[in-house]
C-alpha cells in the first residue's frame, strides 16, 4: 500500500524540525513509497527550496524526483537555519539513528578506500619522478653510444634535475584529488540529527558525542 508524509514545521510532520530552522517551510516537502516500493519526493512550493545530495556531497535543487530511502535530503539552501536528513527518517518508527550510522560507516569506508588508492598513486609518482633523473642519465648515455652525439655537461645537468621536476608537473593533479577527497570527506560527514560535524570515532561507535543520537 503506498503512503505518504508531509514535512516541515507544522506540528504534526514525522520528521520534527528544531525551531532555529526558519529556512524551512510549514509543509515544505512531501515524501511517498508508492506501490511499486520507490521512493518520491515533492517539493510542495517551498520558499527556500528544496535539495538532494549527490555522490560527491554536492546538493543539488529538486522540484520533485524519484528517490532512495539513504538519500540525504536538505530543506532550504544551505545556511545554519536549513535542515539536513537522510529520507529514511521520514518513515523512521522510533527516535533510533541506526539506520543512518550503518550508511555513514558505509560512506566513510568508501571514501577511505579512494583516499588510500589516491595515496598509492602518489606514492608511486614519488618513485618515477626519483627514478626520472637516472632515467635521463642512462638516455644521454645511450644517445652518446649510438648517434655519437656529445651531450655536454651543464645541459646534462640541466635535462637531470629537471626531469623529476617536469614529472611531478604532470602528476601534480593527483595531489590536488587527494585534497579534494579529503575536503569532501568532512563534507560530508555529519551527525545524522544535529548536522554538526561527527568524528570517524563517533561513526565507528555509532554515537554522536554531542547530541547522544545513536
Ligand atoms: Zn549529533
């Protein structure tokens, strides 16, 4: 059977709302499971809008779309009086945040693995770029055997110390995407109910250390 809430800051929405969150509106938003099991959301005419978060933690602004249940949804754009949740806790039984620390753990390993894969690649860069100079060294050696050519000693020089250089120029994105990992990671990281950022700590536990969600 399908079935349906409305969410916002009238009294009786599923979902309550802190009262510092005036971004939000009465009846901002209206979530449903239809009879086939999916999920839809519908803004219904918010003033502030309403918006859904993307892999890379990035929300974006919907009027009305298909959704799932460990989407993180946000009521208004974006400042402190806006509210963040994940959809599940607009069918949510009970005040237990269970659910959506499974998904944090979830996301935290994920993201982890990515920045650990990133750090291989960095690593490895860091051996090619050390291993360039003597790379160059054994070129000007070969050229000098074969075409007889004399390369001469400064611009020797010159093409040695520069190789490590010009191979890091072309690796240096990989450091950039580390960063950004490590950016999005504490982007997107939050307690399920007081938004505030969570420790890795806290997610493992499965406990806020400030609000006590658990
Ligand atoms: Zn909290």
């Amino acid at each position: 059977m399908a079935s349906e809430v409305i969410i916002g800051r009238y009294v009786g929405s599923p979902v309550k709302i802190p009262s510092d969150r005036d971004a939000v509106s009465g009846q901002h938003v209206k979530i449903s499971i239809l009879d086939n099991g999916r999920w839809k959301l519908e803004d219904l005419k918010s003033s502030n809008g309403t918006f859904v978060r993307d892999e890379n933690g990035e929300f974006h602004r919907v009027f009305a779309k298909q959704i799932q249940e460990s989407d993180i949804i946000r009521l208004g754009n974006g400042g402190a009086n806006s509210f963040v949740f994940a959809a599940h806790r607009a069918f949510a039984q009970d005040d237990s945040y269970v659910y959506e620390f499974k998904q944090l753990r979830k996301l935290l390993k994920h993201q982890k693995d990515k920045e650990m894969k990133q750090e291989k690649k960095i690593e490895i860069t860091g051996w090619i770029s050390k291993l360039s100079g003597l790379a160059v060294i054994g070129l000007c050696a070969v050229i000098g055997s074969i075409k007889g050519i004399n390369i001469d000693p400064n611009t020797r020089y010159i093409l040695i110390a520069s190789a490590p250089v010009v191979v890091g120029l072309i690796f240096s994105g990989d450091t950039k995407r580390l960063k950004d990992l490590r950016k999005k990671k504490e982007r997107i990281l939050l307690c399920p109910k007081c938004g505030r950022p969570i420790s890795e700590f806290d997610i493992e536990l499965g406990q806020c250390s400030r609000c006590k969600a658990k």
